[in-house]
DNA sequence: CCATTGACGAAGA
DNA sequence: TTCTTCGCCAATG
C-alpha cells in the first residue's frame, strides 16, 4: 500500500507540493501538467492519499478551489483548518479563490 | 487479464 | 450555475 513512496513520478509529485509556500496551494491538475501528464490528475490524487508525512498535502486543492479529501486519512474539516491557519479564507460555499492563492511555480525548479 | 473505485477535470447540456 | 458524461490512471480483488 505505501510502496508509492517508491515511485519515482510520485516523488515528483511529492517534491513540487513541498516547494508550495504557506498560504498558497496547487490543484491536482496543476501538478500533472507541470509533470506533462506523465501521470494523471486523479493518479495525483492517489499519490497524495499515501504521501509521506512531511509533505504539506493540505495546500493541495481541486480545480474548483475546493476541498477533495475523502475522510480515508485524514478528514476535511482539518484540511480546511490546517489552510485557514496558514491565513487562507473561505467563502460561504467552502471554497477558496485560486486567483488569490494558487501556486504557479517556475518549471526549472521542478 | 478484467472490473471497479476513487483526495480529478474539461466539456456539454 | 449545477449536473452528467467521459477520459484519465494507480491500486485492489
């Protein structure tokens, strides 16, 4: 099950989320195109269910600037709560502007 | 090998 | 704007 950690695409993955600054976030599609779709968006996700424990897994959201987390790990409500620490604000339907936050490193550093 | 299931997302209706 | 449909791909049985 956690043998993901060994997949060298799901490194990468794990790589770009830890250069992601506080208070910004990346989608899940974001990621799979700075990867040129060497893995998939919902693989992203996957790669995220079973990332290592060091890895901000909070700062990453859907395209519609929501919430995507299951309750498999770890429940939705803290995603949300470990973002608001970080000085990200929610609207009243419990999403977030991604013009405001996301994240839009540059390829070189990947 | 085949079917199903998702922390996804773009395009239509 | 909300809801489907479909493509995507790793993991699981």
């Amino acid at each position: 099950m956690l043998q993901c950690i060994n997949n060298m695409v799901f490194k990468k993955v794990y790589e770009i989320v830890c250069l992601i600054p506080k208070g910004k976030v990346m989608t899940y599609g974001q990621i799979s195109e700075l990867l040129s779709h060497s893995i998939s968006a919902r693989a992203v996700g996957w790669a995220m269910n079973c990332c290592p424990k060091k890895v901000p897994w909070h700062r990453v959201v859907n395209a519609s600037g929501g919430i995507s987390t299951k309750d498999l790990t770890d429940p939705p409500e803290l995603q949300r709560f470990l973002l608001e620490n970080e000085g990200i604000r929610f609207s009243e339907d419990g999403r977030i502007s991604l013009g405001r936050y996301q994240f839009n490193p540059e390829k070189r550093a990947i």
